[in-house]
C-alpha cells in the first residue's frame, strides 16, 4: 500500500459518454464498480468529473454560441455525469453525496468544503460537480483545486484511450513515447496537453503529486491507489 488516506479522482465526460454524446449506464456502472471497491478497501475518495460528453462551451463558441452561457451549459452536462455514478454507487451499497457549485437544493448538496471532508471521514464517496461555478474554467483545474481544499494526498487522473502521459499525443505521432514519471515543470515546458496548464501549475505551486493512467483494464483505479506503478507520476 501507498498510504494514500485520501484522493481525488477525475473522470473526464468522455469516461461517462463511452465515446458517445450522453451517458453510457453500462460504463458507468463499470467505473462505480471500481470506485467502490476503493471506499471498501478503506480509503477516502472524492470524484471530479468532466462534461466533456455533453458540452464544452470552448465548442459551442466556436459554433457561434456566446462563452459564458455554453459554458454554463457545460457545467450543468457535468452534473447529470454526477448523478448517474452518484445512483449506480449507491445501488452497491455506497453512500455517496453529490456537491454542486451551482446550487441546485432539490438534486444535490451546494459545495460546502468541511461538510465534504467530514462526509469522506464517514466513507461517503464525494462527488463534486457543475465544476467551479464559473465559466472560463475546466474540470481539470476543478479536479486540482477540490483536491487542495479537501486535503487529498494526490489527484488520480484517469483517461479513458491512453495510459499516462507521453511526449505527444500517441493517436496523432506513432513516435511518441510514454513517461514513467515527470515534473509539473517538464510537463508545463513540453506543452504537454493531457491536463490543462492552469491544472499543472496549481499543482505544481502546491506539491500535489498527481497520477495519469488508463481506465483500461478493469480494476486500474483501486491498483493505483494501492500503489502500482501504472501511468505517469507527475510531481513537482
Ligand atoms: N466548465 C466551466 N467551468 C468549470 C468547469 C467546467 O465553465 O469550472 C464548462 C466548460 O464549458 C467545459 C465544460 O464545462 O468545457 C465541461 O468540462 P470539461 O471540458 O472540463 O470536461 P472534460 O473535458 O473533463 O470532459
């Protein structure tokens, strides 16, 4: 074991979606099933995740939609991502809180940070969702700065199609080659697109050491937690 007490993990939109627009219940009951096992080995974890397989207002921009509302819309596609883990985990048994940025009473907690901390000590799984609340943001910076506020030891970051980080995008440049580990500095220096940079420098500034690897095979998540080496260790 690592001793890692508390983590964060994010999920980005695509892991939901499955590759498609929507939800995919089948890949969701597969991470929730991961997640789960995480909560019964003992070990406290927090869930950012992405919406990616709803919107991104940096696209909708681009197709002529204003940035502040796309975005919005963003935020609110990554709350309905919460939702679904948030009821496949609980049909496993786990108790699980959903805390939104944007207030929203009836579907879920409004984020209150020492409530969140206090309701990981108890073993809930704490998913935190609609992002920062604020446009111009993305879930990687969100994954980073909840993770800070809530006192996790590292941020795992699991993609769904790749397997840590490399020196380029390995779908594009058959030539690319992957890092066992890397400093924020590198990353941030190389251009390093996995994460955004905002995401790499909060790290980075604060030493939060943070583990890049592959949703594939099954099990990936609670291996790294028990301290496998899989993926990209990033620290600063
Ligand atoms: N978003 C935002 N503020 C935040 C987090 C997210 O405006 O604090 C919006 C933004 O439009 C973003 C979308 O929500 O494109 C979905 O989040 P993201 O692109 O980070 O999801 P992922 O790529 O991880 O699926």
């Amino acid at each position: 074991m690592t001793g890692y007490k508390r983590v964060l993990l994010k999920l980005s939109g695509e892991v939901f979606g499955g590759g498609k627009v929507g939800v995919d219940p089948d890949v969701v009951q597969t991470v929730a099933r991961e997640i789960a096992a995480v909560a019964r080995a003992g070990v406290q974890i927090a869930v950012v995740t992405g919406g990616g397989n709803f919107f991104r207002g940096a696209e909708l921009q681009q197709r002529g939609m204003d940035r502040v509302r796309a975005d919005y819309m963003g935020m609110l596609g990554i709350v309905m991502n919460c939702l679904a883990l948030q009821d496949f985990l609980e049909k496993m048994g786990v108790e699980t809180r959903v805390q939104t940025a944007i207030t929203m009473g009836q579907v879920a907690e409004p984020y209150i940070p020492r409530r969140a901390i206090r309701h990981m000590e108890k073993g809930r799984v704490v998913i935190f969702g609609a992002g920062m609340g604020m446009p111009f943001f993305s879930t990687d910076t969100v994954a980073v700065q909840r993770a800070l506020e809530s006192k996790c030891d590292v941020v795992l970051v699991a993609k769904s199609g790749v397997d840590g980080v490399y020196t380029a995008d390995p779908h594009l440049d058959p030539t690319a080659t992957k890092f066992d580990e890397l400093t924020y500095a590198e990353a941030m220096n190389r251009g390093l697109r996995i994460m955004d940079q905002t995401a790499f420098a909060l790290c980075g500034e604060n030493k939060l050491p943070m583990v890049v690897f592959g949703m594939e095979p099954e099990g990936n998540i609670l291996r790294v937690v028990q301290g496998e080496k899989i993926g990209t260790l990033v620290s600063a």
